[in-house]
C-alpha cells in the first residue's frame, strides 16, 4: 500500500473517528440536558464547530495532498481511484447531514436547510450512479467546470455554516452564510442536471445486430473481413462474440498507423499525405485493397478521428466507413458526437446497420 493510499484510508478513519465521537455527544446530551458546549466569547463561534472546522479544512487539504503525490510519483492505483472518491463525498455529505440538525448541546448554531442538504447528497448519488453505468461501458465521465463551481461554493458554506456564519454574524443574521447554502444547492442542481445531459449517451443500449448479419452472410454464402483503424479491432472482436461467426468471418487488419496502411494495404505514401488517413478517398482505399488482401466477398473499412482532439484538422466525430463488393466499394461520411469509447461503437453498430443494407 503506497503513501497517498494510506493519506486516503487515515482520511476515512478519521471521519469514522469524528462521526462516532459526535454520536457520543448527542447520547450525553440526552441523558444530561444541561450539558452543553460553550462558544468562544461572543464570537458566536461553537468550540466544537471550531474543532470540526479545523478537521474539515485539515481533510480537504489531505484529499487534494494524495491526488498530488500519486499523480507526481506515479503511485495511481485501482484502490487509491476508488478510495479517494469515496472518502471525498463521506467528508462532505457527512457534514452537510450533520448540520442539518439543530443539536441540544450547541445552542444558538446554524444550519443547513434539510431541502438543500436532499439536493446536495442527491446530486452525488445520481453522478456517482452515472459514472458507475459509464465505467461498466468504458466510458470515463471527467469533471466539467460546473463541478468545480459546486464544489468550491459547497466546501465555503460548510465552513461558513461550522463558524455560525463569523464574520458576518455580527450584523447580517447568517444571510451571507444562508447566500453561499442556496448558491451551492443551485450550483448542485445545475452541475448534477449538465452532468446528465451531456452524458445520456452512456444510458443508450448498445446492441449490435451481429446475429442477423451472421445468418445473412451464411444463408448468402458470402464471406467478410475488416480494416480497422480508430475502431482498434472492436469490430472485429463484436463479430466473434456470436459462436459460429467463423463460417463467414474471415479476419480483420487493424492498421492503425499511416505506415501499416501502406506496408499492408499497399496505399500510395502520396494517397495518404494527399487527402490525410482521415478521408473519403482512404477509407475507400481500405475497403478496396482489404478486400483483396484477405480474399473475402465483402470488406468494411473504418477510419476516421475518434478524439480526444482534432487530427488533420478534422474534427472529434468525423469519421469514414468503407463496404466493397463485387458490385463496387462505397464510402459513407458521419460526424458522430459523445467520447471516444461512444465514437468507436456508433461506428460499429452504424457498419453493421450498411452491411444488412447492402
């Protein structure tokens, strides 16, 4: 077990510790209603929120100090990506939770409305869900900008509402501590309402309609092969996922790099600087020459830009499908959207979707 996963795990044990010791000042509080814990003077300030103030601050640096040090020492683990995650929301939904309640033993606190404290923990759970279904799918959901606003303005109203709203509890009622609760909620609602939309690809099935493509070609008699370049082999790999695909499957290339299309597919050097491996001429190329190579009836051929940046100046999405046969070879153009991993199984699902056509 590495530094930064041990930062990680005294993380969690020590929300476990604080958890459980605030559990046993609400007992005493219950069986001894005079027992109560000052604040600092007229500050306002709670001596106990001060002390969770401290952890809170202590903890969120100690969940920025592991992601530095794994990240810098090339220490990123399965376990660390899971742990660090977990802690993260423990610490900062704990104590939204926990300052929902107006606690005997710390008289005149604020809190936090238990409306904003539903919508905060809510939103964790929905993205959290999201992320899971994406991961089971390949599929990596990266912190957006809105995030990170929701972020920052939930951990300044949790420090806020632990301080009782100090400094500006001496003229203001708590509203600049109330302000910074609601704009947190919002910024919540908003990130968590984005995170989906931008993401409601990952809830789309994809079913490949692999089994009648078999019975087609093995009713016809007709045999197949692939030339892959930014699929990298899925479909190849989709394709020999129906037991028997070996009676009209042939075999894929993937030549992914400029050079392996023309050492293996015996495209002109000029062809491809002429036109980029990203086009409508060397996808038709590759549809042409693959079906040849591999001495099949029907080849299909895949190139095209999957991101995450833009190639040859062409941009994310824009990709070329390629189907030749003894009636000829055609190419069909797509600008396709969503990530990488969602790039390469349209493009999938929309060659086999051409070849049942065809």
């Amino acid at each position: 077990m590495n530094t930064p996963t041990k930062i990680t795990i005294s993380r969690i044990a020590a929300i476990v510790i604080i958890v459980v010791t605030l559990f046993v000042f609400s007992i005493i509080s219950q069986t001894n209603p005079d027992f109560v814990i000052p604040n600092i003077g007229n500050t306002g300030i709670n001596w106990l929120y001060l002390g969770l103030f401290v952890f809170f601050l202590l903890a969120s640096f100690t969940d920025f100090l592991d992601g530095f040090l794994a990240r810098k020492n090339h220490q990123v683990t399965d376990l660390g990506k899971f742990l660090d995650p977990v802690a993260d929301k423990l610490l900062v939904n704990s104590m939204v939770i926990f300052l929902v309640f107006p606690w005997r033993f710390v008289p005149d606190q604020m809190t936090f409305s238990i409306w904003c404290a539903i919508i905060l923990v809510g939103r964790d759970i929905v993205v959290d869900a999201l992320r899971f279904i994406a991961a089971q799918k390949g599929v990596v959901i990266a912190a957006n900008i809105f995030g990170k606003v929701k972020t920052v303005l939930e951990m300044v109203a949790i420090c806020l509402v632990l301080l009782n709203s100090w400094p500006f509890n001496y003229f203001d009622n708590h509203w600049v501590a109330k302000s910074f609760v609601y704009l947190a909620t919002l910024a919540s609602f908003v990130s968590g309402l984005i995170y989906v939309i931008q993401n409601r690809h990952v809830f789309k099935e994809n079913k490949f309609n692999t089994k009648n493509l078999k019975e087609y070609f093995v009713q016809e008699g007709k045999t197949l092969g692939s030339i892959e370049s930014f699929t990298g082999g899925l479909f190849a790999s989709e394709i020999t996922k129906i037991a028997g695909a070996s009676n009209y499957f042939k075999g894929t290339m993937v030549t992914y790099a400029s050079e392996e299309k023309e050492r293996l597919l015996d495209i002109p050097h000029d062809e491809i600087g002429k036109y980029g491996v990203v086009s409508e001429q060397i996808a038709y190329a590759m549809a042409e020459k693959g079906r040849q190579k591999l001495q099949v009836d029907v080849c299909v051929s895949f190139t095209g830009n999957a991101g995450p940046t833009a190639m040859e100046d062409k941009p994310v999405g824009e990709i070329y499908i390629g189907i030749s046969d003894a009636s000829g070879t055609k190419v069909f153009p797509y600008q396709l959207s969503g990530n990488r991993k969602n790039i390469q199984t349209q493009a999938i699902s929309l060659a086999i979707e051409q070849l049942l056509k065809k």
